[in-house]
C-alpha cells in the first residue's frame, strides 16, 4: 500500500473549488498552506466571477431555523473556574475583526498547443488561438491577456485612525482592496505595504474612532493555554473558534525561516486569514496565517504569526515605508545526537554552521564551519530554526553576543548585523540518515588537483572517488564526487588525517563534504 504523507500546500488550489461553488472567489485571500496534496480539480474561468447570490443563497439556507428546533435554554451556565469567557472576549475584541474583500486582474500565460499531429485540420486552430477556456485560449483571456481575481481574507485594526493588519497573501496582486466592519460599513483599504517573508501586510482606511483590538505579547504564552480565534472562514464574517497552543517558536522551513510560529489546534480554514489570534485575556498573540492538510481543510494542526513579529513588521512599514531585515550569513543546520557525539556535546543543541557567507558578518566575526551556535544575544539556540527567527527580530547594524560550541569549549563572539536582501540564516539539509554501527567509514580518498582546488575555491579537501556499499559513509548518504573538507570541524589535506580522526573517535564523526556549490555537514555513526 502506498504511504500517504500529509504536507502543507497553497490553498489556492482549493479556492477554485470554493469559487465553482460561489462561496470565495477565485484568489487572493486564501489561507496559505504548503505543498498538501489536493484532489484536482477542474473549474473554468466563469467560477472566477460568479454570482455573490450563489453563496448568500446557501448561507440563507444554512442559518434558516429548523421548524420543530427547541427553544434556547433560557438559563445560562457559566464556564468552569479558571476557563476564559470566550463570549466576552469576543463581544468585546469581535467589532475590531474585519472582513477583507480583494480584486483585481492577473496576466495569463498563452495556451500550450494540445500534442496533436501537426496534419490534424485542428492543429491551426489550436496553435493560434489556444485552447477554449484555459488562460491564453479562447474565453480565457486571450494570449498575453490578463484574468479577473477575487478572494477574502480577515483582518484586525490597530489604531483608532484605520491602521489594520492582515497576511501579506491575503492583499496580494489585488488592485482593490475593501474592508467591511462588523456594523456592516465598507472602507477601501490603502496598502502601506507588505512583506512576504514574514507574509505581514499593512492596510489603510479613512476613518475615525474605530474599535481596536489590544496587543499582548507570546512571551509568558504557555503551551496548553486556551486562544480563540475571529475571522471569516469560507466567507462566514465574523466566526468564533477556540482551541489550545499546542506549541511555539515552530520553524516551518527554510522559506518560513524568520518566524517562529504558534502552532494551535483551532479550527481555522481559508477565509481566517489575517485574523487576530487572542488568548485568554483577550489580547492578540498572533495573525493566524498556515495550516497542516492532505485534504485542503482544517486537520488539527494552524500556525500563527506572532505579534511580535508582526507589529515590527508594521512600525517599520508605517514609518519608512519598507521593511529591513538582518542577516548573520551563515547557512546551519540541525544538530542531531550524531553531531553531539562527533562535536563533544552534552546534548543534541544548537544550530550547527555548515558554511559562512565570505565577506558576510559572520565571516567577518570570526564564525567557521563546524562552529555549534549555542546562544544568541542571550537567548538560548535549542533548534537550529531558532536561529533565523531570532536573527530576523535584530536590526541591520545591530551588535549581537553569539555563544559557541568550538574545539569542545564555550567561546563568545561578537558580530555585526547585515542587512538582508533575501535571506538572513540559512538552514541547510542534512545528507542521508546517520544510523548504523560499522566501524569503518568506507570511502576512497584522493587528493585535489590544482584545477580542481581552483574551482572550488579551497585549499582543503579530498575528492571521495568510491563509498563503499553498506558503509556507515554510504548510510549516511555520502555519495562519490562529494568532496570531503574536514572531519568534526578540522580541515583535512590527507587520507592520513582522516583516519586520525576516525580513529580517535568514539561513536560517530561530522564529515563536511561539499555536494556542487552546496556544504553540508553529515553526521556518520562509527560504533
């Protein structure tokens, strides 16, 4: 039986189907997720622009009463001790949630002409005007031409003067973007601005006196504690749902890199995003911005911005305009129990530098390869994705103590802050698995020639020619071509260093092995 395996993928896939349906358009304003896999399906261009009646009409018959229902309990009972009042929560922190409603055109792609025979009395056709109803072809927005987009998303108002947050996602490629509150008035909404990699934007609207939701902060935010969410899932303004933080400070990937997510289990579906996560005392924590789906809808598993992150993104947008972001450049990785053992650790922690950008801060700091970031301004490194998040709340220009693990002791190093043009710490992928108990690694070494020690820019290293099969090296995923750079932090020039390292190893050793432009360190088990 095949193995099914969920991942996170961009809802907009699952937005076409809302559209045929009527209840979302067809962009902008989805629930963003990565990469889940979706059953297909076909929609044509007309399901872009449907009717808004279609949808009025099945929200109409979902909250008409049932004829026999029972009457509403006429006493109420309050919450247990210690619960949190979501119905006053949302009384009160609900009329600064909006609805935000996005359109605009987006270019289309020409057809690809069928794979037919060029013979065929058809062929012409399609060749020259594209295939009817698909992007470039015939009702389709012609070749060059451009599609109608509309989507939904929520959002929340920070300032009394109509300063709102919401997703980046959310507002992109809309030309119109237009806020309605929950007194059912309607605003058009300026961008101030956006930034895609924390996925933050900020919007505008010209009013006074707005009710605004309060700030809090994640900090004290313990995992297990109650937060409720209000947004417009699927176009329903103005819902209500709760659950628990289920963990903090998640790192989703390398793309995701500069924030530390709250993972929750509340329901959240597209049409929440950009709306407000509050915990118990009704503050916002979080955007609520990502789910976890095989199947396109809510399984168990949302992520959330944090605030934080999210109210520098703002004050740097409402006061310049744009968005700076710091950069150590540095690329790391996770450090498993086989990093630990090969670096002398007493634990598998840290975030494990496998190259450092030349010339970048980090070089210039006095960072290397083999380095173990252990601390970061004070703040301690467990997870390598730590890392980037906690270089991202930093500002270019900024001096920053980092704690690390270097030829089995603890050294402290001061660096400079970059500024970011896309990235700031870099989180590599660890080659192959590390488990196995044989005590040789298995490899064929060879010396660099001069040419290639020129191509690649390093006086160090050793050409790996074969990795014997079912070697520890082969396990681990060290492939023939690799070329071997240091063993546990140490450059290496010859086999015969090699084996000293190995040979004074007692349970496993930290190859550095550059793979094409690529350096990453892979951790081999010896005993």
């Amino acid at each position: 039986m095949a193995q099914q395996v969920e991942k996170m993928i961009p809802v907009k896939k699952l937005v076409w189907a809302l559209a045929a349906a009527g209840v979302l358009g067809a962009a902008g304003g989805a629930l963003a997720m990565r990469n889940a896999k979706v059953t297909p399906v076909s929609v044509s261009d007309s399901a872009a622009t449907a009717p808004a009646q279609t949808g009025e009409a099945q929200v109409a018959a979902v909250t008409t009463p049932l004829a026999n229902a029972a009457a509403p309990a006429a006493n109420f009972t309050p919450p247990p001790a210690g619960m949190p009042d979501f119905a006053q929560i949302a009384a009160a922190q609900g009329p600064a949630v909006v609805n935000i409603s996005v359109s605009g055109t987006v270019k289309t792609r020409a057809a690809r002409v069928p794979q037919i025979d060029p013979d065929d009395p058809f062929y012409e056709f399609f060749r020259r005007f594209g295939v009817p109803g698909m992007p470039g072809g015939p009702n389709g927005g012609g070749e060059g031409g451009s599609r109608e987009i509309r989507g939904q998303g929520s959002g929340f108002i920070v300032s009394a003067d109509g300063v709102i947050l919401t997703n980046a996602h959310v507002v992109q490629d809309a030309q119109e973007v237009v806020v309605k509150l929950t007194d059912r008035r309607e605003f058009r909404a300026k961008v101030l601005g956006s930034d895609k990699s924390t996925d933050v934007a900020v919007l505008k609207i010209e009013a006074k006196n707005l009710p605004t939701v309060r700030l809090g902060a994640t900090r004290d935010l313990r995992v297990g504690e109650w937060v409720l969410a209000i947004g417009s899932p699927f176009g329903f303004e103005n819902s209500v749902s709760a659950g628990v933080i289920s963990a903090k400070g998640r790192s989703l990937g390398p793309d995701e890199s500069r924030v530390p997510f709250l993972q929750t289990d509340v329901a959240i579906n597209p049409g929440n995003s950009g709306g407000p996560l509050f915990n118990a005392r009704g503050e916002v924590v979080g955007i609520n911005s990502q789910i976890y789906s095989a199947s396109g809808g809510y399984q168990g598993l949302s992520f959330a911005i944090p605030v934080e992150v999210a109210n520098k993104v703002r004050q740097q947008i409402e006061k310049g305009g744009k968005v700076q972001h710091a950069k150590l450049g540095v690329m790391v990785q996770e450090v498993n129990q086989g990093f630990a053992d090969s670096f002398k650790l007493d634990r598998p922690e840290g975030a494990l530098v496998a190259n450092v950008e030349e010339n970048g801060p980090a070089a210039k700091a006095g960072l290397r390869s083999g380095d173990v970031i252990l601390g970061f301004k004070g703040q301690r490194i467990v997870s390598s994705g730590d890392l980037p998040a906690l270089v991202d709340q930093s500002l270019p220009g900024d001096k920053v103590d980092i704690e690390v693990w270097r030829n089995g002791k603890r050294e402290t190093i001061t660096a400079t802050l970059g500024d970011a043009n896309e990235k700031g710490a870099k989180l590599a992928k660890a080659g192959g698995d590390a488990d196995g108990d044989h005590a040789k690694l298995g490899l064929a070494l060879r010396p660099l020639q001069p040419e290639e020690r020129r191509q690649l820019g390093t006086r160090d290293g050793l050409l790996i020619q074969e990795v014997g099969e079912g070697s520890a090296a082969a396990r681990a995923g060290v492939r023939p071509g690799d070329v071997l750079l240091a063993v546990n932090g140490t450059p290496v020039q010859s086999v015969e260093q090699v084996r000293g390292a190995v040979k004074g190893a007692e349970k496993s050793v930290a190859l550095l092995v550059q793979r094409g432009a690529d350096k990453i360190f892979v951790p081999v088990r010896i005993g």
